[in-house]
C-alpha cells in the first residue's frame, strides 16, 4: 500500500507529461499543415495578378493591342502590380508579427489620438465610397505598440468603409475604465452572414470572393488585427447581421503600464 502512495504521484505525472507532449505534438502538426496551406495560398494569390500582367505586357509588346486600348492595358498592368505590393506588405506584416515583433517599441499610447490620425488617412477613401467616417469617444492611454494599434484601427475602419453602402457610416468609438481601454468600430453596411463569422479572421478568407475583388483587400487585414490584438493580449468580439451591419469591439487590458511602474 505504502509502495502503491508513494508511485501513485509518479504514475500520474507521467501520465500528464504524456497528454502534454501528445497536445504539443498536435499543435505542432496543426502549425505545420497552416504553413502548407498559408504557402499555397500566397502562391496562388501572388501568380493570378503577375499572370495577368505579364499577359498585358506580352500583347503590348506585340503590337496586339489597339492604339485606343494602350491606356487600358498600362492601367490594368498598374493596377495589379499594386495589389501585389500590398499583398507583400501584407505577408511581411504577418510574419514579423509570427516572430513576436520583438524589435518595435512598446509605450504608453494614447488610442484616441492614434485613431485621430488613422481616420485622417483614410477620409478620401470614405469620401470615395460615399461613407461618413466618424471617430467619437476620449482620450485613453495603454502600453502598447503604436505602429500595431494604429494597423488594428486602419483595418477595421477600411473594412468599415469597403463592406459598406453609398450614404452608410462607420463609427470609431474609443474609451476605456480603470483597467481596460475598449476600441470599436461599428458600420451599418452589408454584415457577415452567421455561418461564416468565425471564419473571417483566417488568412486569405475571405466572404464573397468576388465582391472582396472589386473593393481591393488581401484578404490578410482581419488577420494581421487578431494577431496584433493577441500580443497586446487584447480580447476581440465580433457582433454582425447580415444586411444590417457588424461591430467589432477590441478590449487591450491596461495591466502593463502597472506592471512597468512596477518594475522600476
Ligand atoms: P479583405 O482584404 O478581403 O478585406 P479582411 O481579412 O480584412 O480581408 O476581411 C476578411 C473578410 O471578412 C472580407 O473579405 C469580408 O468578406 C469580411 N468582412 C470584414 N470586415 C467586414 C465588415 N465590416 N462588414 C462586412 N464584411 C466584412
């Protein structure tokens, strides 16, 4: 009995070293097949615009295109070799993030302010769209990394604006309690159906391919958002209706900027 005690914790930590290692195991096999998948995904989204410019190329070259059509051609040629420089940006923001981005700098940061500028930027789009962007709220700080929390918003508020309709609004509300700074970004634009709401935060997933195509996007955006929000340790809640409108609400925990105080 006294042997039976004494193996008895024994034999249930190697039975727990097991299952970790057979959990460990999984993910590691669940990591390797994303790669594969995410690999093929670049390659395809990467030679559809290159084979459609090198086509272009090629007839112009040849004298095969109308004298009338040449600006039509050097448009399309444009035009797809920026979508592929957006879709390398993209990939290279991925992967740093897959790194860790442990080279760029973590501070206090205020949302509000960041999300001043961030709407800045993206006015002309609104304006070409038709969508009133607006950004109400105040000013909350957090300890973070500004480039990131300035993507995030970006992100949001393009998607906002691209799934959306003539005359549809895209409202940035920033504002926080003692220990939470909340970010949401709410539209009344065409909404995610339910079925396919867990799914829009996977790379290159994308709702209505087609659609997706004619506004631009990689695909990428809602994914370069859920791994920045998770190196801020930030949690994401998605609220949408299709037909009506989606809401995406980040909560960053401030904690850090304690735990900074308290290191020094
Ligand atoms: P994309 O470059 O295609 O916009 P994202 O990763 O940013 O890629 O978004 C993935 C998909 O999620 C989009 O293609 C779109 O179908 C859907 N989506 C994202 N945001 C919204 C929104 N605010 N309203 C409706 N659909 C959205």
């Amino acid at each position: 009995e006294d042997i039976y005690e004494e193996l008895s914790p024994l034999v249930s930590r190697i039975g727990s070293q097991k299952r970790q290692l057979k959990t460990q195991a999984e993910e590691k096999a669940k990591a390797e097949q994303m790669r594969r998948e995410f690999t093929a995904n670049v390659s395809h989204e990467l030679k559809t615009p290159l084979q459609s410019i090198s086509g272009c190329a090629e007839l112009l070259l040849g004298g095969m295109v109308k004298p009338e059509d040449v600006p039509r051609f050097s448009r399309q040629i444009f035009s797809e070799s920026q979508r592929m420089i957006v879709l390398i940006e993209d990939i290279i923001k991925l992967s740093h993030l897959d790194e860790g981005a442990s080279d760029m700098q973590w501070e206090n940061a205020d949302l509000y302010e960041l999300a001043e500028r961030t709407a800045a930027t993206l006015m002309p789009a609104a304006e070409k769209a038709g969508v009133l962007l607006l950004l109400t709220g105040k000013k909350s700080v957090l300890y973070g990394i500004p480039q990131l929390l300035s993507g995030i918003i970006f992100n949001l508020c393009d998607n906002a604006i691209k799934y959306n309709h003539p005359g549809g609004n895209a409202v940035i509300h920033i504002s926080d309690d003692e220990d939470t700074v909340y970010l949401s970004v709410s539209d009344n634009g065409i909404g995610i159906p339910h079925e396919q709401q867990t799914r829009i935060f996977e790379r290159f997933y994308r709702v209505d391919k087609s659609h997706s195509k004619e506004v631009g996007g990689t695909g990428l955006g809602l994914s370069i958002v859920k791994h920045s929000a998770k190196l801020h340790h930030a949690e994401i809640r998605l609220q949408s209706t299709l037909g009506k409108g989606t809401k995406i609400t980040i909560s960053f925990p401030k904690r850090h900027i304690v735990q900074l105080l308290a290191d020094k």
